[in-house]
C-alpha cells in the first residue's frame, strides 16, 4: 500500500474487508490489474468510483446535481494517479440532457488523453445488475416527462419490451399487468398512477455490484455518445 492521502469528502473500501466505512484517510490499493473509473451524474443516485476487478477502491456519491467546474475535483480525489486507469465507463443515458452531454464529453476527452478504452453504459443494464433474484421478471422504467417514461422488460416482459423504448403514461397504465415488479426513477407523480404496481423491495448497492458488473463490459477505443431514447 502506499502512504495514505486525505481527503475527507470520499468513501474507500478497506482491501479484504467486506463492508464500508467513511475515513479522512484515503487508501489505495496497488495490486490491481483493471482500474476502471466509473460515472454516474445522471441519475438519482450519482456515482464517481475508481474500480478494479474485484473491488471499488474509492468512490463518492452524487445526490445532486453538480457543474461542470466540481466534476474533475471530485474525481482527482477518486484517483490518485490518472495514468493508472486502464479503462472508463459512463452511464451515457437517460438523464439530464446537460448532464449526459457533459460526462460522455469528459469520458471522450480523457479516453483520448489517457489512449485507454471506454464503454457506454445504459442505466437499465446497471439496474439489472443490482436486482437480487434468480429467474427474475421485472421492468425497468424511467420517467422522462409529465406524460412519458421509458420502459425495458427483463425475464417473461423481455420479448414485449427487448430494449429501452419511449411509451406515454397511458400506454403503460394499460399495458402492463398489476402487481408486476419494477425498478427505475419514477417521479412521485408516476408513482401514485402506477401504484397497481410493486417496487422491488431491495436492490443491491451499485457499490458492491460494480466490480463485476465492469469487467463484463466491453470496452474499445471509440465516441462515446449520449442515450437521449427520442432519436436526438
């Protein structure tokens, strides 16, 4: 291990434990062979973290939204060394329009800086990572607007809805069964109206799941683009 760094505001995971713990003292691990850096800023629950195969060595949540001037502080503290990584992935959509536009363009730029490879990640694949079921059947919706959401289906619902598509708020109240389960981003609004549907109970923390999660992608040397889901 090398000399601990302080940095107060990030999260690290102690090597051979299981769990996790806030500290003002940052370790990182140099035993690795994949260094991924890994983010999130479009989603709910944002999420910068340095990942290698088998564990995130440092990360730090994002609940908010934050500007363009806070996002590479945040992960210089995440990685102590930039010509370390070996990999980058980016959750490219849905989200926030300035968001995904912003963190595709900083994954392009440090993926050319850094001559290391990328991947796209749409965030109903990073859901159904954290599904906790063995022949699970599920949707994964996302609201989008007033009247509209995205929609994917996994297990019995994949051969309806195979890939993320864009349905209106009426087609999904009448298409899809009661009591199905779901995961996603609704708004409180979508909630109430689809109420005849049951929430997964629990979903595993990104956290735990990305290390696997990240070392099945497929990683090249491309431009990343954002997922807008309207043909934008």
């Amino acid at each position: 291990m090398t000399a601990p760094i302080a940095f107060p505001s990030v999260t690290t995971v102690a090597e051979g434990l299981p769990y996790l713990w806030n500290t003002e003292t940052l370790w990182y691990s140099v035993s690795t062979v994949m260094r991924t850096l890994f983010l999130d800023i479009a989603s709910h629950d944002g999420l910068i973290a340095c990942v290698s195969d088998t564990e995130v060595l440092t990360y730090k949540e994002v609940h908010q939204r934050i500007g363009d001037h806070e996002l590479m502080p945040i992960i210089e503290k995440c990685v102590d060394d930039m010509s370390s990584l070996t990999h980058l992935a980016c959750v490219i959509g849905p989200g926030g329009f300035t968001s995904l536009r912003v963190a595709v363009s900083l994954m392009n730029t440090m993926s050319w800086a850094l001559n290391i490879p990328s991947c796209g990640i749409h965030l109903s694949d990073l859901y159904a990572e954290r599904v906790r079921m063995c022949d699970p059947s599920f949707l994964w919706l996302h609201s989008t607007k007033k009247s509209e959401l995205f929609i994917r289906g996994f297990g019995d619902f994949a051969e309806k809805w195979p890939e993320p598509i864009l349905v209106t708020l009426h087609e999904a109240t009448h298409n899809i069964p009661k009591s199905t389960l779901w995961c996603g981003e609704l708004i409180l609004e979508h909630q109430e109206i689809l109420s005849h549907l049951c929430p997964l109970s629990h979903l595993e923390s990104t956290v735990v799941v990305l290390p696997h999660f990240l070392s099945i992608q497929t990683y090249n040397e491309q431009i990343l683009k954002p997922w807008y889901g309207r043909g934008w």
